[in-house]
C-alpha cells in the first residue's frame, strides 16, 4: 500500500514531530510505502498567487497548473491513502495545510470536473490526524471538535475519499499524561487500515 502523509509543522522539536515519527514507524513496519509531503521542510508555497486564484475563480481551466501543485497531485495519484497530520493552531490546520488545499485541490482536477481533464481519482483511504492543546473532552463541550470534523471529513476530504476518520489528539498541554494514549490511538489506527488495505 503506498500511504502519501501531508505534514504541516515547523519544528522538529514539537510533539506532532513525534507522533510523525512514530506513526512513519508503524506504517513502515507494515511494509508499507510512506511518502511524506513536508510542507515546511518543503517550502511549499502555502499562498494562492493571482495567477491562481484567476484560474479557480473563474474556473478558467485553460490557464496553466503551477509545476509545484502539479507534483502534489502527482503524489495523490501515487496513494492508497493519505494521512494529514498537523496541530490544531486556532480551531483548524496551520495556514500552509490550508493553502495545500486552496492549492492543490484545482479546479477541473479536484472539482469542477471536465471530460478532457484529468480529474483526482477516488482514494481508498482518507485519514486526519490533529494534535490538539485542549483536551479532548472540552473540544466537543465547546463545538470545536465537530466543527473541526466536519470541514476536514466532509468537505476537504468529501467524497474523494471511501473510507475516513479523524483523530484528535487532545490534552498535548500536559504530554506527559497522554502520550502513551496517542501513541495506542494511532498503533490502533494503523490496525484498521491494515485490515481493509488495497491490493
Ligand atoms: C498558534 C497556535 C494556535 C493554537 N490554537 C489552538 C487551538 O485553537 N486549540 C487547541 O486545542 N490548541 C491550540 N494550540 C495548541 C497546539 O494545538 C499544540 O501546541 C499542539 O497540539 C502540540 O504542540 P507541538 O507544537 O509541540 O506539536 C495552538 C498552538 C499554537 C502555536
């Protein structure tokens, strides 16, 4: 199974780095193969240009593809399933995971779909990871946790998806009380894919 994860965090010293690496581990010892699009350590250009945004806002899909959006899809296309896996940084992903979206998902490919255009194919597996400060408890009290779902499950990944989930990892103030938990979250995660895999 090739897994494509999109990881959108600046430091290698942070918690999300680590969930990262653990969760690379596991995927890889399911002799699985992991691509990761680092947005950061990429430096992916996380703004739509003018250019851009005159192709998607007038669905204009004569205009050309910026060569880096095109790589992206490529990647897509490369993948049984793809992980996003960020922070939450004010109720939704960094800027630059959402710029991946403005961005990558171009019209006539990921929408807005023409016969004479190559369009996104449908991927098996559609998985979101967050790391979240606040513990997971108030996130739903407060309507974060359902707000949070409900853009990234059934709209950024909609119906380009079969099989979808989203994992908030909450309560990262204190890490040391809830580490042990994430990483049992994503082994059982990983288990699942792992029992409905593409072949
Ligand atoms: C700019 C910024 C905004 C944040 N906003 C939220 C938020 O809205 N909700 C929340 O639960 N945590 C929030 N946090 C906490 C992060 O989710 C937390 O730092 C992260 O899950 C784990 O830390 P890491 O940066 O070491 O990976 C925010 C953190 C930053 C830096």
């Amino acid at each position: 199974m090739n897994i494509l994860i999109v990881y959108s965090h600046p430091s290698e010293k942070s918690y999300t780095f680590e969930i990262l690496s653990h969760l690379k581990n596991m995927l890889v010892a399911q002799r699985w193969n992991v691509e990761v699009s680092d947005l950061y350590a990429d430096n992916f250009q996380g703004i739509m240009t003018l250019t851009e945004y005159q192709r998607e806002g007038n669905a204009d899909t004569t205009l050309p593809v910026p060569a880096d959006v095109i790589g992206e899809q490529q990647k897509i296309e490369n993948a049984d399933c793809i992980i996003f896996l960020y922070p939450v940084w004010w109720s939704d992903c960094p800027a630059m995971m959402k710029g991946w979206f403005d961005r990558v998902y171009s019209v006539g490919y990921a929408y807005g779909q023409k016969p004479d255009q190559p369009k996104m194919k449908i991927i098996k597996h559609g998985i979101v990871i967050c790391t979240a400060g606040h513990p997971n408890h108030f996130l739903k009290e407060i309507g974060i946790a359902q707000s949070m779902e409900k853009v990234m499950l059934e709209d950024r990944l909609g119906k380009r998806f079969q099989y979808k989930e989203m994992l908030i990892l909450g309560g990262t103030l204190s890490i040391e009380n809830v580490r042990e938990n994430h990483r049992e979250q994503v082994n059982e995660l990983v288990k699942k894919i792992s029992i409905n895999p593409i072949f």
